[in-house]
C-alpha cells in the first residue's frame, strides 16, 4: 500500500505518506500559509521514498468539518493531484482523524470531537475505535451549539479539539458527567486520516478525482436563503 | 507549448486549452450568475463552493472536446489574483497541484493581464506598443502598453469601475442583477435627448475617472420625473439611456486623450463593459476620426474567461517564468508590479 494523505483544514498543515506499513509525516502549523506549504511537503516524502506521484495506489484528505478555505483548498489540490495521475481518493472526516489521532497519542477509545465552528457552535462527533484501532462514528457528525450536543450513554468519553477550549464551560455543563478528560489543543493530523483512508480504500471505500468533495457541514451560509 | 488555463477569480468557472502553434484548442465558460442573482451580488462563500464543484468536471470536458491526453499537456496557467481569495485559491490549489502531478510548470497569471492580452486572441492582434482600456465591474484603467509586463497607469477609477455604476443604476431603476447588460438593453429604447448627465472630469485635464456621481445623478433624476411620468417605463429607458451615453462618451473622450498623450495609434478595450455594443460603436467612430484603430476581443471573451488566462500563462511560460512548488493567490494585485516578460 502506497497512500499519500493531507490535511489543511485547521492551522496545521500536514502530509502522510504510508509505504510498506510505515508512515511518514511532515507537519507544520503554518496559519494563512498552507499554499505556500502543502505541495512542498507531499513533494519531500515523495523524494524521501524515492517515489513519484503516479506510483501511489491512492491519495486521501481531511475533508473537512474545518476552515471552509482549508478544506477546500486540500479538496483542490487532491482533485488535481489524483486527476492527472488518475488515482482514487478517499475523503477522510477530520472528525474522525482528530478521533484517530487521540487514540494514537492516548490510547482512549472512546473519543467525543468538538471544532471551534464560530458563530456560537461546534462541528461535532462521538467515535469509538473499534476492534482494528479505527475510529468509526457512532452518531452523525453534526454543526451544532454546545449546549445541543449529544452523546451515547456511557461515563468515559474523552474529548478533543478546539470546541473543548473556546466553549469549556458550556460542554461542561452538558456533558461534563461523562467525560474522564480532554485535550482542547489537538490538530487534525495526515497521519490518522492516511490510517483511516489505507483501511477504507482497501474496503473500496474511494471516489474519482471529481468525486472529492469538502464537507462542510454548515450549509447555511448566507442570511436569506 | 499547449497550456491549460484556469480562471477562478469571482464567479465564473473559465477553462481552456491554448497551443503556441495552433491557437486555441477548446474553451468553456460555466457562469454563476442565477447563484447569486437572488442576493443581488456575488456572495464570496458561495461563489468558492461552486467553483470546486465545477473546475475540475469543466477541466475534463475541455480535454475531451480538444481531444487530447492529460500528457499532451506543457503547462499550467491559474489566475492568482486580483479577485475574490477564496474563489482564486480554487483555481489556484487546483491548477498548481494538476501540473505537479503532470510535472509540467505552472504559472499564476494577473487576471487584468488576461483581460488586457485577450484582443490578442483575435485577428488581425494589434501590433505593441498600444493603449489599453481596461473597463469592468471591478475595473476602469488606461494603460500604456509597450509589451508583454511593461505597464505604465495612466489613469483609473477615483471610486466607481465603469461596470459598477452600470449595476448600481440597473438597480435603482429596478432591473434585475447583473443589471449592466439589462440598463444597455433598455437604454436602446430610450430617448437621447430627453436627459443630459454630466460627463465626469472631463472638463479638466487628466485621465482618471469618476463614475459614482452618475448614478447618483440618475437616482435623482429618477426621483425627479416618476412621480409626474405618463409613461414610467419610457422614463426609465430615457434615463438609461442618458446614463448609457454619459458613460460611453466619458470613456471615449479619455481614450482619444489618451491616444494624443502617448503618441499610440492603437487602442484596444477589454473587460466586460468592453461588450456594449454603443461604446464600441462611438468609439470606433472618435478613433477612426484620429486615424487611429481600436481592436477589442470578441464579446465572450470580454467577461471572465479562461482563454484569456491560457494565452498570458503561455506568453509567461514560454518566456522561462514559471511558479514555484505553491500558490499564493492575492486578492489585491497591481497589475504594474508584474515583471516583463
């Protein structure tokens, strides 16, 4: 499996690349610069296995709930990328990769995911890791107020992401009694959308370059529509 | 060299295929007009969220209709700016990415460079050096043309682009949006000699302009006559009309001044405004009278468009420029600070 991942959806700007069951990442937080970043990095762990685009089995990208320019952009440059090389692409929920990349790091299985989203609400999900170490979601990934969220029964979610830092409080108080902690300052990373998009291409899970597409989740974009 | 030009830079998905030796290959244009027609504006969020939806199927279409291959393919050309960011950064990340993947050079191309060159298109292609009227919604510049990224300002707007006073009084007398194509469609109707609007800083010297006074002219006017009109309808067209006509002859008046101040004997106009038809009429007219020539390109290539942006991403290609491994796209972009060519 040769599988190239991104990620901009946030202020972090990332590249995976997994090659013969190893993964490589490059990551940089680099707010408002990911243009100038992103095609850099996936070019460094090209040359760095000595690969070129066209001999990868598939790309993947953070699709987004995130920055709608940032998801867009890892849209576009994936849409292109994966068009002229004629390879498939898995989208990946940032959601999920946030959930994946808890695990990772902690070990937690059960993973409640809250994105600052502005305008008083959160891009939110509940994944548990399942019996392969992936992130699968256990109710639909949503754009929601805090005090809206909702969770599956049980007493030992962890939450992550930057919804637990700006509205603290107000998650407290709705889901406080089941959480057992959090990490309001993880960053979607390409290395766990890459884990996720290896495991759902080799389920079949992909699209063409032209069928990637950004989830936003917030849809209602303008005031009278 | 065969370029693939992406145009991304408000809301109009412009793809097309330009080759050295045997001109264009294949453009299509998708417009997002009746998107944003219930807002009365192009609605930025809006306008992005299409053009990824559109750029790439529109990319493909175009390869198909040119029947080529992806490898037959020598470059890239996105525009980088000036234009709405979001939407550029579409065309931008799109276009940067397809030609790493393809491993042909890439180059960010000055949407208003694209507008300026496209008379080039067109045969006969006006000869260097020349002046430039660059007239748009968000645009009124006259330039001093002497090549390829060498531009000299010789006047622009003070506040209103051309193309934006004729929305703004499209509106005020109630057309629907994009209202400069409707106003001159009703102006057509309407009476010359009814109403006589002032024709902005031309009697001082100098070759700016100022066009936000007309509408406020025509919004008075307007106020003025409706209420004692028998026919408001012949009203409204008689206003269009006078505004129409106080645009055009502003315009002209500049130009041949403009024509006399450089010593140019060729004018080319560009840009949206470029297509009414009562401007070029008047203008070949004033131009002709000088023994000048004015060249303009054809009318589907004066609005946004990516054939434009494929003939001035192979000049720059062609010339050795190219883009390193990112894409910056700006929103605000002087058009002087490109370097030549």
């Amino acid at each position: 499996m040769k599988l190239l991942a991104i990620d901009t959806s946030g202020d972090a700007c990332s590249a995976a690349l997994i090659f013969d069951n190893s993964i490589e990442q490059r990551l940089e937080i680099a707010p408002r610069r990911h243009g100038e970043r992103i095609l850099m990095l996936m070019q460094a762990l090209l040359d760095e296995a000595e690969l070129q685009v066209i001999d990868l089995d598939a790309l993947a990208f953070g699709c987004g709930p995130g920055s709608f320019t940032g998801v867009r952009m890892a849209t576009a440059v994936i849409q292109g990328a994966a068009f002229a090389a004629n390879l498939p692409v898995v989208a990946i929920s940032t959601l999920a990769a946030l959930a994946q990349g808890q695990f990772r790091r902690g070990g937690q299985r059960h993973v409640l995911t809250a994105l600052d989203a502005r305008m008083g609400e959160v891009y939110w999900g509940c994944f548990t890791i399942d019996n392969n170490d992936l992130a699968v979601s256990c109710a639909a990934e949503r754009v929601c107020a805090p005090s809206q969220v909702a969770l599956p029964k049980r007493a030992d979610w962890f939450g992550v992401g930057s919804g637990f830092n700006a509205y603290a409080p107000e998650l407290s108080s709705v889901i406080g009694h089941s959480l057992h902690g959090i990490d309001p300052f993880a960053h979607c990373e390409a290395q766990d959308v890459a884990v996720l998009a290896a495991a759902a291409f080799d389920a079949g899970q992909y699209v063409s370059a032209e069928g990637a597409m950004p989830v936003y989740l917030r849809d209602q974009v303008t005031r009278c529509q | 060299m065969r370029v693939l030009g992406i145009e991304t830079s408000c809301d109009e998905t412009g793809i097309a295929i330009y080759d050295g030796e045997r001109g264009l290959l294949a453009d299509a244009v998708y417009s997002q007009t009746a998107i944003h027609a219930q807002y009365g504006g192009v609605v930025p969020e809006l306008a992005s969220r299409d053009h990824i939806r559109k750029t790439l199927p529109l990319i493909r279409q175009v390869l198909d209709h040119a029947e080529l291959t992806a490898t037959q393919i020598d470059g890239v050309a996105f525009t980088a700016g000036p234009g709405l960011i979001g939407a550029l950064l579409v065309g931008a990340a799109l276009g940067r990415s397809l030609a790493w993947s393809w491993n042909v050079p890439a180059i960010g191309v000055h949407h208003m460079e694209g507008h300026l060159l496209a008379p080039l298109l067109e045969t006969p292609a006006p000869n260097f050096p020349f002046v430039a009227l660059l007239v748009s919604g968000g645009h009124t510049q006259l330039i001093d043309v002497q090549a390829i990224g060498r531009y000299r300002l010789l006047g622009e707007s003070v506040d209103d682009a051309a193309g934006e006073a004729f929305d703004k009084t499209a509106k005020i007398l109630g057309l629907p949006y994009p209202g400069g194509p409707e106003l001159a469609k009703l102006a057509e109707r309407g009476d010359a000699t009814r109403f006589r609007f002032p024709r902005p800083m031309t009697d001082r010297p100098g070759l700016n302009f100022s066009f936000s006074g007309l509408k406020t002219f025509a919004l008075n006017t307007l106020q003025q006559e409706l209420p004692s009109a028998i026919d408001a309808e012949q009203t409204r067209a008689d206003i269009a009309r006078a505004f129409e006509d106080a645009v055009v002859d502003t315009l002209v008046i500049k130009c041949r001044r403009a024509l006399r101040e450089t010593g140019h004997r060729r004018l080319i106009l560009a840009g949206g405004v470029s297509a009414n038809q009562r401007l070029r009429e008047r203008m070949n007219a004033a131009i002709s009278a000088e023994r000048g020539e004015v060249f303009y390109p054809r009318p589907l290539f004066c609005t946004d468009n990516g054939a434009m942006i494929a003939f001035a991403g192979w000049h720059r290609l062609t010339a050795g420029q190219y883009e390193s491994l990112q894409f910056t796209p700006r929103a605000r972009w002087q058009l002087m600070d490109l370097p030549p060519v």
